[in-house]
C-alpha cells in the first residue's frame, strides 16, 4: 500500500474504531485544537498511564496532583506571563494568523528554522516572497502571542489555566522537602491537563488547545548532578543522540552511543541528566515503539530555553508529520525554584550534603511527555496492512481488549450460554474480555485485528463435545484449542503475568 493511502486509512481507523474523534464538538462542526477520546482511545490511555506508575515506582518516583488553575503571580514568577509566546504573522488581507516557524518549516522543510530570530525569519520570508497561503497576500511583521488562556476565580481574581504540570509541581517544593525528610533527589511526576490557546492548531492530537501532560521532576543538589548513583548502572546503555552540532551539518542520523561515552565527549555534561534521558528512553521503548523510529535531538543554543542549561527532544519518526516530539527533557538549573523563593518570600535553600551549613537551592532536571503525542505516534507505529487485513500490533498489554470471545453462530442457544460463561470467568481473572457475537466469524476477527486485541477465542460446536475453545493469535493468526477451563491460565501465560 502507498504511503498516502496507508495513512488515509490510518486516519479512518482511529475514528472508526472510537480510538479519537473530533475536532470537538463534532455535531456543531468542531472547534480547532480539541480532541475527544471513545473508548478504545481512553483504554488505550489507561493502559499506557498504568504501565509508566507501575514502572515508576521501580525508579523511585512518586505521583502528586495540583489544581489546573492559579492565581497570575505564580505565572508571573515562572516567567508564563513574560515569555510564554509564539512569533506569529498575520495577512495583512484576511487577517488569518500563521506560527512563523512552524510555517517556515512547512514550505522551507530543507532549512533549520529551529532557533531562528525574528528578524531572521522575516528574512526568510522575504527572500523566498512567501504570502498567505489562503488569500496570497503579503504578511504583516513578526507579532508577540501569548498562548495562556486567562480567566476569573471568586471575586474577580485574575487567573490561568495552567500550560503545563511542571509548574505547579515546584509549588509544591517546601511540602515535598518535609516528606522526603530532606532526602536528595526528590524524585516526583504529575500527570494532568494543560491548557495553551494555540493559534492555529493543526496535526491533530499533535497540537491542542487542551491536551495532557505526564511530567517527571528531579529535585537535586549540584553534587549529586555530577556524581549521581543511579547512573552508574544504567551508563553503558546506548542511546540515539543527535547533537546541535550535527544538526548544523544537516545531518538527521543520530549516532548510537553510551552515555558512559557521551559525556566523555561532552555531548551531554551531567551523568544525573544523561539518566534522565535513559528513563524517557526506556518508558518509550516499553511501549512496543521500534528502536529505528526513535532519536533523541539536541536543542541548539539559540533554540534552548532562557533558564536550561541543556535541552533534549525525544522524537518518533511518523509516516503522515516526520519527526514528532513526544518527550522533552531539560536540566532547568535552580530557575524554578529560585524565581518562586523569590516571588513568595519563601526561602527554598536547604542542606543537601554532608556539611548542614551548607545550602542550596536545589537544580530541577525534567522530563515532560505529551500522552497525546505518545498514542498517536504508538498507533501509527502499531497500524499494519497486510494482504487485506488490518492490523494494530499493540504491545498485548496496552491493547484495549485483551481477549475477544466468540459465540460460532449467535442462533445456537448451548454455544451462546457457553461463550458468555467463558468471557465471564476471564473478566472475574481481571483479563480485559469483550463478548461479540454480531456478524460473521471472519468480520469479528477483523473487528478484534482493527483494535489490536492480542486474542480471540472461539466457541463451536466441537466445544459443546469436549468443552474445549479455540484461541486464535492476533499477529500470526495460529489457532490452538484449550480446555475451557484453562482459558484464563492460557491468556495470563501468554501474556506472561
């Protein structure tokens, strides 16, 4: 199958099979950058959040949730209000508003736009006479556009919705330094919505006006960056990395290296950092991602934060949108924190080492996933086409389903009783089972394929004889029979749990 047709009929699965719907409010034409979830999608969402807390408890980390909304002098303090802004052009004629880079790349996809400043832009626009795509207009200059959405709490107290989790997670610094017991690296994540007033949101689930975030924080003194534990045991894992300086060679193949060796080659500067990255690593990589789609970038000087000290971009490579962001990981220094000591009158300077009278105020190194970005990159990845057949190869435990069951022929009362009994006695297992007996055997296999369900079981004539089923495997299509009462064993030792 053709590319284009491959992720035309992408593009229909995941609405047709209640993965993502939307623009939302479909039924009154939609409006841009909001995305609803049907249930295959949200099982899918769960299935993926169950599995990153499982694993987290494994490095360490602990899970906090604060308020979406907060009150401008905390905006104000992280610097949102000031510097949370997207250059943009507007047609001079039908005033439509364009993100300037994010234009730029679209009709200059050869050329580095990342890190460009205004006038280097406007530059870029000029020599190249680019106009408004819709009218063919001239643009007017490069404009500031603050993507915070403000409201009104109480009695007319100005407020934000928050563009991130990060933030409200460092307000949380003195209470989290009182139950860790001054236990250094705080190691804590958020998981929650955000909201950004996106100007002119495109790419789907890529790009929303309120999406989710899932956002890992390490608190941690400059010590312990250079000398941390937990990288002496993950430093000969190698990793992807695509370095500023191979980008400026417009070079796009990163080179596979350990961290043990990037940082003896300075590619990265801190061993608490370069784990950082192996975790954002790893957690893609447990979700069934192909290693050959997977890079990290490096954010180049200009193309880095005001506060970051150094700026990664974990990046999966998709058919329909190239190279997508789903993971950023930044070393934030002290800037948080000390901006919020300052803005409070709080003091955030606590012993961290072996001398009391010695304190700091603790470096943040972040690790900040998309959830959105990471199921529309995992399904992409996952959708298969072959001979005919639809495919979601789902890693089994991310499946929305886990087991379908089938009923041969829905008339025949003795199969029908035996199929639901079979499907209960999973579901009290607390194996994921969905009960189809609608259509015929072949298009609920398909159904079952489109949605990534690892298993099917059939129940037939030949079981009301030996009370025996037939499992079918999604990705080979091979058929075994199991004795009905084995069902669940079968399922949990196939999915190895």
């Amino acid at each position: 199958m053709k590319i284009k047709d491959s992720v035309v009929t992408f593009n229909s699965l995941i609405k047709r099979r209640g993965f993502i719907w939307g623009p939302s409010p479909e039924i009154y034409g939609g409006l841009a950058g909001f995305y609803s979830y049907g249930p295959a999608g949200m099982a899918l969402k769960n299935n993926i959040m169950a599995l990153f807390r499982k694993e987290l408890r494994y490095f360490g980390f602990g899970e906090v949730e604060c308020p979406t909304i907060m009150p401008s002098i905390v905006w104000e303090a992280s610097g949102h209000l000031e510097r949370f802004i997207d250059p943009v052009i507007r047609c001079s004629k039908c005033d439509t508003l364009y993100r300037v880079d994010k234009f730029l790349q679209e009709v200059l996809p050869d050329l580095l736009v990342d890190g460009l400043s205004n006038d280097e832009m406007e530059k870029l626009i000029e020599q190249h006479n680019l106009t408004c795509p819709k009218c063919g207009t001239p643009f007017n200059k490069i404009e500031s556009y603050n993507l915070m959405l403000k409201t009104q709490v109480g009695n007319n107290v100005d407020a934000y919705l928050r563009p991130e989790t990060a933030t409200t997670t460092y307000l949380l610094f003195n209470r989290l330094d009182q139950d860790a017991r001054r236990q250094y690296p705080i190691k804590v994540y958020q998981f929650g919505k955000v909201y950004r007033n996106e100007i002119s949101p495109r790419q789907g689930v890529l790009r929303m006006r309120a999406f989710d975030q899932f956002e890992l924080q390490l608190f941690i003194s400059k010590q312990q960056e250079m000398d941390f534990e937990d990288y002496e045991e993950i430093k000969t894992n190698k990793l992807p990395l695509l370095d500023w300086k191979l980008q400026e060679k417009n070079l796009d193949k990163p080179q596979l290296i350990s961290l043990e060796n990037a940082i003896k080659k300075e590619l990265l500067k801190k061993p608490a950092y370069a784990y950082c990255l192996y975790v954002g690593y790893y957690l893609t990589k447990i979700l069934g991602i192909p290693e050959q789609v997977i890079r990290f970038r490096q954010h180049s000087i200009n193309e880095r934060a005001h506060y970051a000290d150094d700026a990664w971009d974990l990046e999966i490579e998709t058919k329909q949108f190239g190279w997508v962001e789903i993971c950023g990981i930044h070393d934030r220094t002290d800037y948080d924190l000390r901006r919020h000591s300052e803005f409070s009158k709080q003091n955030f300077e606590v012993s961290m080492g072996s001398d009391p009278k010695i304190k700091e105020i603790p470096q943040v190194l972040e690790i900040a996933f998309g959830i959105d970005r990471i199921i529309y990159t995992l399904l992409e990845n996952a959708f298969n086409v072959e001979e005919g057949r639809i495919v979601l190869k789902l890693d089994p435990q991310l499946a929305p389903n886990t087991v379908a069951v089938f009923p041969l022929v829905r008339n025949k009362e003795d199969i029908r009783n035996l199929a639901i009994k079979a499907h209960k006695d999973l579901l009290e297992n607390r194996l994921g089972s969905f009960f189809d007996s609608a259509g015929s055997i072949g298009k609920r296999y398909r159904r079952q394929d489109e949605l990534g369900t690892p298993f099917c079981i059939t129940i037939d004539y030949e079981s009301l004889e030996d009370n025996s089923v037939t499992i079918r495997e999604r990705d080979t299509m091979d058929q075994i029979r199991v004795d009905i009462s084995k069902i669940s064993k079968a399922i949990k030792l196939r999915l190895k749990i």
